[in-house]
C-alpha cells in the first residue's frame, strides 16, 4: 500500500504498539489501522462531503468512519445506509431513544478494534486534513493522545462570536484546576487516541455532558501523554449547531464529578442542593400563609412541606434524575406520591435522631444537622429505589428534542447496524 501522507503505516514496531493487531497491508476485512468516529445528529448534508474529504486526505491509509447517529429526523440515517452499502469503509452505528455527544463517541469507539482512533465532528468544522500529520506525531511520540488546538499559536476559533470565546475561555481555565496534563484545548472535540489509553479511562468516565476529551483526560488512572497540534475551527454551512447552554451546566457537572465525585456521589450532592432550595421554598411559603395571611400555623405549615415536596420532586426529575426522568400523568403521580411518602419517613427519621442526640446531651445544632443528614440520606437512597429506580424502561417514552444533551448517562442497549460486536457503556452509579 502506498502512503502519500509520508506516515510509515503500521507495521511492527514503527508502530509504537499500537499496530500489533494490523498489517500494512491490510485486506478489506481485516483490521483497519484508523478508526475515525464521527457522531451524528441533523448532518444529512454534512455526511457525503466529509467521506470525499477523508478518501482525499488520507489515501493510500487504511481507515474506516465510524457514524454515531442518535436518530436524526433529517434523513441522515438513510444517506448513511446508502454510503454504507456501497463503501466497506463505512459503518453506522444507529441509536434509537439516545442523545449525547460523549456517549455515541464512546459507544462508537466501542465498536470498533482498530489500534488508533480519531474523533471528528461530521458538520466540517474540524480541519480534517490535519488527521494524517496526528496520526504520524501519535505514533512517533509514543504519545497516548494527540488533540487539535484552536488555541495554540496559528490555531484559532474561527468565526465564534465573543460570548461563545468568552464561555469557552472560562471552561478551559476551569478545566485546567482539574487536568495534570497542561494543554492548551482540553474542550476540543477533535482528537486521536491510541485505543489502549481509551481503555484505561473508560471504565472511570462520568459520562456527563459532551466534553468527551476531557473526560478521558481526567478518567484514565495513570494520566495519559497529551501532544497538541494547531488549527482553525471552520464555519459551519449545513444545519445548526447543537449545543446550548444546558451543556453549560453538564460541563460543570462533569467537573464537580472529576473533583469530588469520589467523595460524595454527584448525584447525592445535586438532591442535596435541590433540598436546601425547598427548604427556602417551604420556609417562603409558612411565612406568607401563616404571618402574611394569617392562616393558622399547623395548616400553613403542612401547606409549606406539600410545597416544598413537590417541588423538590419536580426539579429533582429534571436535574438529579435527568437520565431516567419520569413522563407522562401515571408515571409522574406515582413518582409523586412515592416522593411524599418517602420524605415523610425521612422527616420522622430526621426529627428522631435529633431529639435522640440532643436528649444525650450532644449540643442543639449538632444534633439538628446530624438529624438533617439522616434524613437526607434516607431520602436520597429510598427516593432512588422506590420513586425513580423502578421505572419499567418500556414507561420511559423517548427523550424529546429539547432534552438535546442532557441524556448522556442513560444506557439502554442501543441499536445498532454495524456488523462489528459492540459492547455498551454502563453508565457509572453515582
Ligand atoms: N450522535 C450524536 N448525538 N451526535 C451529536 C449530538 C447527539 O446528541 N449532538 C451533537 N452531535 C454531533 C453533531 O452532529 C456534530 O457532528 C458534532 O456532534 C458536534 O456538534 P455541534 O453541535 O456542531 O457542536 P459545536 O460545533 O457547537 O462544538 C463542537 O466543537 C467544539 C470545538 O472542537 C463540539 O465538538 C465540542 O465538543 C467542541 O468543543
Ligand atoms: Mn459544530
């Protein structure tokens, strides 16, 4: 096989171990020496053009592209089986009911067995070109992870308006409290990775929100070698951009994961804060009814918790248990109910080991705040099993649109078209 792109194919040890599986010459068939995964979602007019691109830039390789589409309603899945029919070099790995970002890219890569792989958007924004040059400096660094930059010297952001600069800016800073790795673009969802460094992190992911580089950077125990290449975010020309700001706050989560998920389980910590916020909710509504109206205090107060409870169920629905959120009347008013009796266990839990600890002599706040853990304990792991745990999946209706990123930790098997054995990602409990 001949190879323009100056890179020594993968041939024994040229290969920095990454081509133990895979011959120069390798027939259709056997194992490709790329993998490029590239996730889906609205890129019917994207798709056609990238293959052009790749089998211009990386001819005389052997690659295939892995598409990891979350049923596009724009047709992208019918141009994707007809361009896989047609070219052994293409494969579709099709889920039905899922959103994520990070999750199609690792279940993409997940169903691949190719030493190396490159992720790549499918919208052209990513400097494509620029793949045979990562490929050449991962294998003659030895490096794990060779990322494209858009904030190195000669990279740059394209034509991003200054808010999107701006937030981009502050997420990277943030990001790099977290990474030992010093790079310039953790954020960037372009980059290629030796298959084996994948594998050290991704038993370790959060899973949450899209950052799906980043999360392999802060997941994988021992660290991994990062290299950074430079280049410019392209404009987009076909369909929209998917991010919003909701991704905003998935990114903040994947941070508060990396820092002290090991700690205390994000998921307890977001039904914590959401309890905090019913308490003022309840603390609100006892001093309108009950010194604004005039109502009496018992009645007022028990208006207050009812308050507080519903809408700690509700926003907890959408924000704690947004990957296994209940929809639809029955599901809701049984979550609903289910909640309240739940909470009232944990409000007789809470006031009994307060009185206990006080009654031992233990001073007021201490015994009120060890009340206060208990209860919220009990709340939390009991909520988990009785209001959101034991939804049958078949009630789960299909995420809408508008739930755009917020599904990544949800793990149904997904579907898939490719003739390869895929494993699924559990997503981890938390
Ligand atoms: N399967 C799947 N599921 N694909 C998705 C989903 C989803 O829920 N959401 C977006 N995609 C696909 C898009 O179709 C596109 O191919 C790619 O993921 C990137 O999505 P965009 O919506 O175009 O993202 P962006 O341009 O705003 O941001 C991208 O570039 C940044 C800079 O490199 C992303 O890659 C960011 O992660 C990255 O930081
Ligand atoms: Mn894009």
């Amino acid at each position: 096989m001949t190879d323009p792109s100056g890179i020594s194919s993968f041939s024994g040890a040229s290969a920095a171990g990454a081509a133990d599986a895979c011959g120069p010459a390798a027939t259709r068939g056997a194992l490709p020496a790329l993998s490029i995964i590239v996730p889906t979602f609205n890129e019917r007019d994207n798709v056609g053009e990238l293959i052009s691109r790749l089998d211009r830039c990386l001819a005389g390789l052997d690659w295939e592209i892995v598409f990891v589409d979350d049923d596009s309603r724009d047709g992208t899945v019918d141009v994707l089986r007809r361009l896989s029919r047609t070219d052994q070099r293409v494969r579709l790995l099709h889920r039905i009911g899922r959103r994520g970002l990070a999750s199609a890219v690792v279940e993409g890569i997940l169903a691949t067995t190719s030493p190396v792989v490159a992720v790549l958007d499918c919208d052209l924004q990513h400097d494509e070109t620029l793949l045979p040059r990562m490929l050449e400096r991962l294998l003659a660094s030895r490096c794990d992870v060779v990322v494209a930059s858009r904030y190195m010297q000669s990279g740059g952001v394209g034509d991003w308006n200054e808010r999107r600069q701006f937030v981009s800016r502050i997420a990277t800073g943030l990001a790099g409290l977290l990474l030992r790795a010093k790079l310039t673009d953790p954020m960037s969802g372009f980059f290629m990775i030796r298959r084996s460094a994948f594998d050290q992190a991704v038993r370790h992911l959060s899973n949450q929100g899209y950052k799906i580089l980043l999360d392999i950077l802060l997941s994988a125990p021992g660290g991994l070698r990062v290299e950074e290449v430079p280049y410019t975010f392209r404009s987009r020309t076909h369909g929209e951009s998917k991010l919003d700001t909701v991704a905003v706050l998935d990114y903040l989560a994947l941070l508060t994961d990396k820092a002290i998920g090991h700690v205390i389980p994000l998921r307890f910590l977001m039904f914590a804060c959401v309890g905090a916020l019913g308490l003022v909710i309840h603390l609100s509504v006892l001093a309108s009814l009950n010194r604004g109206l005039g109502i009496a205090f018992v009645a007022a107060n028990l208006t207050a918790a009812l308050s507080a409870m519903t809408f700690n169920f509700f926003l907890n629905n959408v924000l704690t248990y947004r990957d296994m959120r209940l929809r639809g009347f029955w599901p809701i008013l049984r979550g609903l109910v289910t909640f309240f009796a739940v909470c009232a266990i944990g409000t007789v839990a809470n006031v009994g080991i307060a009185v206990v600890l006080f009654e031992q002599k233990y001073t007021w706040w201490l015994a009120g705040l060890a009340g206060v853990f208990m209860g919220a304990v009990w709340n939390y792991t009991a909520t988990s099993i009785f209001t959101w745990r034991n939804t049958p999946p078949a009630e789960r209706p299909e995420p809408a649109a508008a739930d755009l990123l917020l599904q990544e930790t949800a793990a149904p098997v997904p579907e898939s078209s490719a003739a390869a054995p895929l494993q699924t990602a559990a997503p981890r409990q938390r």
